[in-house]
C-alpha cells in the first residue's frame, strides 16, 4: 500500500494570504516514483501576500509545484 500524507498547500496562484486547501497525495514523486520529502512549514508568497502552508523537499531533486500538486490532487479526486 502507498504511503499517503495530508498536507495544506495553495489553493491558487493568487491566493492573497487566505486561500489554502488541504489535499492527501500518495507519497511519491510524479516524476520517478521515489519517497516526497519530509513536511515542513513554510511561506507561499503570491506577489503581495503571505500565505502559510506546507512545504517539502524531495530527496531525488525533483520539485513538486503547488500548480502540479493541485493538478495530481484534482485528477486523483475526479467523481
């Protein structure tokens, strides 16, 4: 079975310090398959607002964007 985290992160590009939205992604990397980092807490910054949410870094250097994170969660959340 897949490890699976819950984590808050950006709702939109532009979410002027408010819009968060809290989403469970399998644990693994898109790109290769490998293990997501460890979650910490973090800052999006949308241009002129704070927002603080959740952040990880993956151990095989790839990076998952907000943008891509909220993609993977929409299409595995598909009814």
């Amino acid at each position: 079975m897949v490890e699976q985290r819950t984590v808050i992160i950006p709702a939109c590009v532009e979410h002027e310090g408010l819009r968060s939205m809290q989403v469970t992604l399998d644990w693994i990397c898109p790109k290769c398959g490998g293990s997501r980092g460890e979650v910490f807490k973090t800052i999006s910054w949308d241009g002129s607002l704070r927002l603080y949410c959740d952040g990880w870094e993956n151990p095989c250097g790839h990076i998952d964007k907000y943008s891509d994170v909220r993609k993977e969660w929409f299409e595995a959340n598909k009814k």
